[in-house]
C-alpha cells in the first residue's frame, strides 16, 4: 500500500508561505504601496474582527487596527521573518495597540447581571455574553487560538512571551469561560 506524503505537501505549502511573506515584507520595507493595499486588503477584516473581540466595539476595532496598519506601514523593519509570519506580526502590533486603548479606557466597575437566557436557540447570544464577560486579554487569546487558528508557537510571537506562558493563559482563559458558562461566576 502506497501512502500519499503529506509532510512534504505541507512543507512546501509552508515554504510557500515564507517566500511569500518575504518578498511582500521587502516589497513593504522599499514603501510599495500597491504591496501595503494588497497585504491590507487580504487581512484588514480578520484584523478589525480580532480587534472587536478584544475591544468590544466594532467602530474602535477598526481605528486599532487602521493605527495597527499605519505602524506596519511607518516601520515595517520590526518585522523578524525568522521569528513568524507577517500577518502574526501585524496582529502582534494590533494587540499592543488594543492593549494601549484599554489602558487608555478602563472597564466601568459595574455589575454584570447574574441571570441567563435559558432558551438554547440562543447559544450565539449566550457565547458571545460568556465571552464578553472574560477579561479583554482572555478575550483576545482564545479568539487568535480558536477562531483564527494561531498555532501556541505563533501566539508566542505576537504576544512576545514563552509559549508555556501562552499555554498557561489559554488554560486560565478556559477555565473562566467554563465558570462562566456554568454560571459559577468569574
């Protein structure tokens, strides 16, 4: 029996990949701007709907990750091939710039109502409350992992920390979610 090889599909999908993220990161570092529009184009939407997981709000997530855009574009030198891939890169920038805003506008210390839907037709409504019930960076981690795929290793680079931090987070960040859901408080 005759197995397809599939590592080395991946691997050059892979290589593919870094190529392509290389040369659309000198095309950036030499200011071309029709490279910046193609590269805004492909991930602005994944960026703002990362943003407004983070922030809540869908109107700052895209000033954070227009202010994310205009850092990439003014520095795009920061940009370490050997450590990631770009479009972690650009999230990383998005994530510090979101983590200024919070800084900049702290949560209002009210009271979260203890009372929950019962009705399971409304389990986007119940996720979405659990979730915007976690801390901003509990938030923003489990989005990056679940919903955008990061890979721990990724993670580590956009967030600048070791990975057992990250895992270690994302356990943290599940677990209050799990309270949450369970009704067991934050």
């Amino acid at each position: 029996m005759n197995l397809p090889d599939l590592g080395s599909e991946y691997f050059s999908e892979a290589m593919a990949d870094a190529h392509d993220d290389q040369e659309s990161w000198e095309r950036l570092s030499r200011g071309d701007a029709s490279a910046f529009e193609g590269f805004y184009r492909e991930h602005a939407g994944r960026l703002q709907n990362f943003l407004w997981r983070y922030v809540g709000d869908a109107k700052v997530a895209e000033d954070i990750a227009q202010e994310a855009f205009l850092r990439l574009w003014q520095r795009p030198n920061g940009f370490n091939p050997g450590r990631g891939t770009l479009r972690a890169y650009l999230f990383g920038i998005g994530a510090k710039c979101a983590a200024d805003w919070w800084r900049q506008h702290p949560l209002p210390t009210t009271e979260v109502p203890p009372d929950r839907p019962s009705a399971r037709n409304d389990s986007p409504a119940l996720i979405a409350d659990a979730l915007g019930r976690l801390d901003p960076d509990a938030r923003g981690l489990l989005w990056l992992r679940e919903a955008e795929g990061y890979s721990y290793a990724e993670l580590a680079d956009i967030l600048q920390i070791p990975i057992g931090t990250v895992r270690s987070r994302l356990f943290t960040a599940r677990e209050q979610l799990r309270r949450i859901w369970k009704g067991e408080g934050s």
